[in-house]
C-alpha cells in the first residue's frame, strides 16, 4: 500500500508557532462570489455589520494557498507597528 506524501500547508509554519489555529466552519461561495460567516464566528471576532476586513493572502509554488481575515483597524495597528519604527528612522535622517 503505497501512501501519498504528506503535504504541508504554506500557512503550517505560522500555526506551530502559534498554536492558536483550527477549523472555525466550512463555509461556501455562491455563484456571485460572496459567503457568509457564520454568526457564531462574528460574534467570536466582534465583526458587526460595517466592518471592514483585510483579506491576506499566502501563496506557495506561484498559487495562493490560504487567506485570512484581519479586521482593518486591526492590520492597520499591526503595519503601523512595522513601518512605524523605519518611518521615525527615514525622516530623522
């Protein structure tokens, strides 16, 4: 019995170090391109009607492979958090 090689996620080395990541919900895409989170998970994330979400994408081998949600005011904090530092740095000098 031959068994398929195992494949790793391109997101797999971010969950180790996380530890945090698991199978919220299957979700489908309707024919116009839209889903819908279920209300148990927006609740979870505190995502009301309104809000914005960055989508993220990861990609392996030229194809994207996984995607994530960050609320917009969320990843805008965690770029400010990166480029804050370079920026200080650039206009100081």
């Amino acid at each position: 019995m031959s068994r398929k090689p195992k494949t790793e996620s391109c997101c797999a080395p971010l969950s180790k170090n996380l530890g945090c990541c698991k199978v919220e919900s299957i979700i489908s895409i309707d024919d116009r391109g839209q889903m819908v989170l279920p209300k148990e998970i927006r609740d979870k994330a505190n995502i009301r009607t309104g809000d914005k979400l960055a989508v993220i994408s990861f990609e392996k081998d030229g194809k994207v492979c996984c995607l994530s949600l960050i609320k917009v005011e969320d990843f805008a904090e965690m770029v400010k958090g990166l480029l804050g530092p370079m920026m200080k740095e650039i206009i100081i000098e």
